[in-house]
C-alpha cells in the first residue's frame, strides 16, 4: 500500500448515510469527552501479494455520551463496512473485500468513562 489505509476508510465512512461526517476521524486531536466520535485507527495488516496486495487491519472505535446512539453507529459502521466498501476505488485504491475481525463489542473508555464500541476489520485493497 503507498497511502494510508485509514485515509482511504475516512473517506469511505464519511460518506455513508447515517454516519455524520463530522464524526469520522484517523486522530484523538480536539476531542472533548462527551463528543460523538468514530475514530479509525490502523491496528496491523500486511501484505498479501509483492507491491500489489495489502491487508490492512483497521480498530473502529464509536464513542457517544449515550449507549443506544453509540451501538447504534458501531452497527451502522459495521454495516458499511462489510456491505458497501467492498468494490470500491477510493483515493485510487480498489477494495477487494473486508472481513470482520472482531464484530462491535461494549468497551467503554478507561479514562473518561465515555460509552465506546470498539471493532475490527482487515481491509484488503490492490493500487
């Protein structure tokens, strides 16, 4: 892979129906606990085939103040991201498919206490 994977996911996720944009970030920068975010984070990966094939594996992590409006992005994102992502070219990457590692489980934030799912996908992409 040449670019960041989790750009490329960004991109994707901001543009899904029912997923606000704003939400949607590859950084921690500037939240305030309480705010709804959907932090993507590259958790591992490798590649497949030489200079053609990538697995990359992508932590998705929902945080709300409320627990029903939390699960209910972490599935919208699951959604998403098993069901629309595969076969798409985003940022001139093509995505192959997407297989869940872990499915949205209730892991809620050591710190602040906010309610947090957390996921993971391994995305497999060809530039």
């Amino acid at each position: 892979m040449k670019q960041d994977p989790v750009t490329v996911v960004v991109e994707f996720l901001r543009a899904v129906p029912g997923l606000s944009a704003q939400y949607v970030t590859g950084d921690h920068v500037g939240h305030q606990a309480g705010e709804p975010m959907i932090y993507l984070e590259h958790s591992g990966g490798f590649r497949i085939v030489r200079d053609r094939l990538d697995r990359a594996d992508i932590t998705v992590d929902i945080y709300h103040e409320d627990r029903k409006a939390a699960v209910d992005l972490a599935y919208r994102c699951r959604e998403a991201l098993l069901e629309e992502l595969p076969g798409l070219v985003i940022g001139g990457a093509e995505v192959l498919d997407v297989g869940e590692i872990s499915a949205p489980r209730y892991d809620p934030d050591a710190v602040s206490r906010e309610h947090r799912y957390s996921a993971e996908v391994a995305v497999f992409f060809v530039v």
